[in-house]
C-alpha cells in the first residue's frame, strides 16, 4: 500500500503512548528507553520479566496507586535484562591474582576476617540506597536506577536469585565490580601488596554475599547442609532473619552477609534515612573503604601490613 493509503493514526492516541505518569516525570526516560536492546535470551530472565509482567497487569487492574517500580516496569523498563555471565570466571581470576600479592600468608589470614565484615557493611549501606526509591529518581539515577528497579522488584519476587544459576546471580554485579576494579587498581594504583590483596577479597566476598543471598531464598530442602549449618551459627544470614527484610517497611537488615546487620541497623538510627546521607556514605566506602581497612588491620597487627 502505497504512503497516501497507510491509515492515519487515532487522534490522541500517539499522545496516550508517550503519557508518563506524573510521578514518573523525576526519572529521566532516557535511563530505560532503549531496554529492549538488550532483551534477554535466557529462559531464567524471560520467566522473571513475564512475572514482572502479571505482577504490572495485576497491579494496573486494582484501583490503588502502584510504588514506583511497578509504574516504572510498566513504563518500559526491563527489570531482569541479559548479563555477561563470563564476566565473573574474568574478574575472580583478577582477585585471585590480586591476593597472591598479599605481604605474607599471615597477613592474608587476618585479611579474612577483616574484609568479611568490612565488605558485609558495605553491602548493607547499598541495600539502604537501593532500596530507597528518591534515588531512582533525578542526578543519582544516573548511577544507581538499574540497581535500584531490581532491589525493589526484588521485594516482590523474593525468589528472583534463587530462580538462577549462582553466576547469574554473580553477573549482577558486573558493572559495579568493573567500576570498582577500575577504581582500585587504575586510579587508586592498589596493584599489589596489602591493599590490592584486600581489593581481591572484597571481590570474593561479595560473590559470597550473593550465595548468602540466594540461599536465604533457597528452599530448606535445596539447601545443603553446610549452609544450613553456617546459616543457624550467623556465618550466613539466616533464612527468617533476611525475611524479615521482606516484609514493609523493609528497614532494617539490609546485610547480604548478615554478620553487620546491627552495625548498619544503628546506623539508620543515628542517622535516618536521608537518601543523599546514604549515597554519599555508599561513595565514600567505594572509594575508601580498602584503605580503611588496611589502617585497622595495621593498627591492631603492626608490622605485619606494609
Ligand atoms: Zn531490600
Ligand atoms: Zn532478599
């Protein structure tokens, strides 16, 4: 059919397409417009993104205002998109590297524990900002509004990780580990020595974070029993403590690992819940907190980290 006999859209109805909903106006459109290029090929995304799908239909058929990440999923944004998920085998074999460079085997022991609490802490505090919807909106979206749309979708679909495979859930921290990666061994030249040796655990300790993660969300009868050991000792977070996150208000134990759960729950105590509070505080330890690390671990063992 030839241009002149192409049918002329309804009056209106390319203005209904393009209408956001008011509230959506603070989150530049541009973050999600193109979410569709990057549609994913695996069955475990499709299945999710088909239930973020019921959940937005669902939500649309009640006559109650939807939270934000319900109207920005039904905007257009993918909630589940494709990640690499050789990214994680890459970026391990680089903290592997990092740790060997550690000052001494002893050294590298006291590391352990150190950066197991250090790195837990640190999840905690980004948990509090992306589960805070103010920072998927405006000059910090920029940074944050993916990671934000999953951790609060995440409260409606508790089982999302463990609907995965373990390096899947891994391959969700790509870009952040490649920030950081960057950021530590580029500009803040940590190549080797005690402070690159730190940078490589928080790696490997974050990857445990999300297996802590997904296990709390396993099913008693798929958890192996060491983790059900770990998990009843608090190595690991225990499965109805990290439900009760689950449950609104979601304001308190934001910990992946769990051991710093009363450290950050204090914290939004003393503090609140200042959305520019908790962002900066999540830019400062990115970029401190191996340093701050290190001066502890030198402080209570001197001599052992040059
Ligand atoms: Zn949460
Ligand atoms: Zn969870």
């Amino acid at each position: 059919m030839g241009k002149g006999g192409e049918a002329k859209p309804e009056p209106g109805a390319l203005k209904r397409r393009i209408e956001r909903h008011p509230r959506l106006e603070p989150i530049p459109k541009v973050l999600y417009e193109d979410a569709a290029t990057n549609v994913p090929s695996t069955p475990y995304y499709d299945a999710l993104n088909r239930r973020v799908d019921e959940i937005v239909a669902k939500a649309r058929a009640v006559a109650k205002e939807p939270e934000i990440h319900i109207l920005v999923a039904g905007d257009g944004a993918l909630v589940y998109p494709n990640r690499i998920v050789w990214l994680p085998w890459v970026m391990g074999a680089v903290a592997g590297y990092l740790c060997t460079t550690a000052p001494s085997l002893r050294a590298f022991l006291w590391m352990l524990p150190a950066m197991y609490l250090g790195y837990d802490f640190y999840s905690g505090v980004l948990h509090v900002a992306l589960d805070d919807p103010k920072n998927m909106q405006g000059v910090k979206s920029y940074i944050l509004f993916q990671g934000c749309l999953e951790f609060q979708w995440h409260h409606a679909i508790p089982y999302d990780g463990a609907s995965k495979p373990f390096i899947a859930c891994c391959a969700d921290l790509n870009i952040i580990v490649l920030i950081l990666m960057v950021l530590n061994c580029g500009l803040l030249g940590y190549t080797s020595g005690t402070r690159a040796a730190l940078t490589g655990l928080k790696l490997f300790f974050a990857y445990f974070g999300q297996y802590c993660h997904r296990a709390a969300h396993t099913p008693k009868s798929k958890r192996p029993q060491w983790v059900q050991f770990l998990q009843s000792t608090g190595f690991m977070t225990p499965q109805a403590k990290h439900n009760g996150h689950h449950r609104p208000p979601h304001d308190e134990n934001f910990c992946l690992i769990g051991k710093m759960d009363p450290a950050v729950n204090g914290l939004i105590k003393l503090c609140g819940t200042n959305d520019w509070v908790w962002f900066g505080l999540w830019l400062g330890l990115s970029c401190c907190d191996v340093a701050l690390v290190h001066r502890g671990l030198a402080c209570v063992a001197p001599g052992l980290f040059p």
